[in-house]
C-alpha cells in the first residue's frame, strides 16, 4: 500500500506513511516492458507459504513472471544469477541474497 495524496488521518500509521513519503522504494524497471512493483506484506506472507522457489517466484514478480520468464530462458544461468541477485537487493536490501534462507536462484 502506498500513501494517497491528501489523505488525512490521525495516528501513528499516518505519520509514518508521511515519513515514508519520500523514501518509498519505487518499481524495479528491468526493461522498457518489465517493471516489477514493490513487495507487499500479502506478497511476502503467500511467499512464507508457497511450496516451491518458482511458485515463490511466480508471487514475487506478479504480472511480470511470464515476461521476465521468456527474457531469461536462453539466457545464460550466470544472467539470470545476477538479476536474482540484483532484485533482491533492490526489494530488501543489499546481502538479502546471502543471508540463511536467501535465494540462490532456481
């Protein structure tokens, strides 16, 4: 969820969303054509639960999977490595990648 412009509210959820403002991560554009929205909580819950890194993979890139799918399919391994690498650092930050439990590509 993002902040909506102008929309008023008491509380701490609001004062954050206001912090955030500025700070938000925006989409990953690995193409003209692919772009990757940002990670929701839902996203990262249905991930927590998925039975396999490509059904994990197919929640976190959304729309995306089919196009970014056939981009990669006969590309070399060592490509494909490095766009894992390259978005899970942009969606939770750089070593996401190397910490216990981080992707090392399907």
């Amino acid at each position: 969820m993002t902040s909506t412009p102008g929309a008023t509210g008491t509380g701490r959820f609001y004062e954050l969303q206001e912090e955030l403002g500025g700070r938000r991560r925006g989409p990953y554009r690995l193409t003209d054509d692919i772009v990757i929205q940002p990670i929701t909580r839902g996203q990262l819950k249905a991930m927590r639960a998925a039975q396999s890194e490509d059904e994990q993979l197919e929640i976190l890139l959304g729309d995306q999977y089919a196009a970014v799918e056939a981009l990669y399919a006969e590309r070399p391994f060592d490509d494909w490595l490095a766009f894992q690498h390259d978005l899970y650092a942009f969606l939770f930050g750089a070593g996401a990648a190397e910490l216990p439990g981080g992707s090392e590509g399907s």
